[in-house]
C-alpha cells in the first residue's frame, strides 16, 4: 500500500508551540488583569454608594431631630450652643414628653451625638454628655468647610448677613442651620468626595424669645 508522507512543515515545530503558548498565556494574564481592575473599582463605587445612602439615612434622622428643637425641661432656651463643627439643642428625641440635650459634633472624621437626659426636681441636666454614639464616618471636612452655617430670620433675603459669624452669640439670632457633609469612603481612591447638605427650619423658634 502507498504510504502517505509528511512535509517538515505539516505540523507545529515545539518553539511555535511554546511561543503559542505563551502568547495564550499573556492574552488570559491581561484579560484577567483587567476584570480584576474593574470589578475592584465597581465594587468600590457600589460600596461608596451603599455607604453615602447610609450617611444621608443619618442625615435625614438628625435633621427631624433638630426640627423640634425646643424650650428645655430647666426651662433653657431651646438652642444652647452653636459653632462651625458643633451644635447643642434640646429636642424630645424619643417623643415621651421628656426633653433631651442633644449635642452633635464633628470629631476626627466621625459625626457623634451625645445625649443627656434631665434629672431631679427641678430638672436639671449633666455637665457632659450621658451617652455618645456615632451617627456617620469617613467625613472628610476642613477647617474651611464647616459642618454646620446658620441663617437668621432675615434669609435668604440678607445675603449679606448670613450666614452668621462663629460662634454664634446670641444663639437665639438661630432660624434655618444648614448641615453641609462632605464624606469618602477612602479619599485616596476614586470617586471623589460626596456632598450632602440640606437646610432645617427650627420651627418651634420665635421672634419673641
């Protein structure tokens, strides 16, 4: 029977292999690189997401809070400090008629609410916060980006005047507080910082305190 013969180039020689392989190799390396880098960066933005949802949760509930801010149990005037990164009122947070100082604060890069509960006959309230916890992390204000801007009675009409200076004195000049929260999860990666601001009229504060 005839036999039937092969050429020398009628099958891949052991260097075109290897380089065929190697090519193979570099194309599954790159491409495994590359979703690698995606899926890290999407999964990134997802949690960067999850997590502004979470700090703008926080920021509603604060701002409900600071709404009904109100005369204290001791008879104070319902706003007792405010500044740039701090501001202390009273408000019945958990609606059982008694009446809380509430003190919210920037510290580090964590927003924390202190709470005192009033005490005795008559009423009276601790030096200090009785409880602290913390309301967002990963804020990531300056100096030069305060968390909280105050308006008078006469906003947004004065422009000029507002918001006001601080510390503001008299407190009891305090109408609308805008809370302005730049936050990132991780600054030294991508996105950049999210902002949330909202403005709270403190409606149970009247022009004839």
């Amino acid at each position: 029977m005839p036999q039937k013969k092969f050429g020398k180039n009628s099958g891949m020689t052991l260097i075109e292999l290897l380089i065929a392989m190697f090519i193979f190799i570099l194309i599954m390396s790159s491409s495994v690189f590359l979703l690698s880098q995606i899926y890290k960066r999407y999964g990134f933005a997802m949690e960067q997401g999850m997590s502004t949802n979470a700090v703008r949760h926080s920021l509603k509930i604060i701002l409900e809070e600071m709404r009904g801010v109100r005369q204290s149990d001791a008879g104070s005037y319902p706003i007792d400090q405010a500044d740039d990164f701090s501001f202390t009122a009273y408000t019945d947070l958990d609606h059982d008629g008694q009446t809380e100082r509430v003190h919210y604060y920037l510290e580090g890069n964590t927003i924390k609410k202190g709470i005192a509960d009033p005490s005795g006959t008559p009423p009276s309230y601790p030096a200090g916060d009785e409880t602290v916890s913390i309301i967002a992390e990963h804020v990531v204000n300056t100096t030069i980006q305060p968390l909280f801007y105050f308006y008078n009675t006469n906003y947004p009409a004065d422009q000029e005047n507002n918001p006001l200076g601080t510390p503001i004195s008299p407190v009891s000049d305090i109408r609308l507080v805008k809370i302005d929260i730049y936050y990132n999860l991780d600054p030294n990666r991508s996105p950049d910082n999210v902002r949330l601001e909202s403005f709270v009229e403190l409606r149970n504060l009247k022009d004839n305190w």
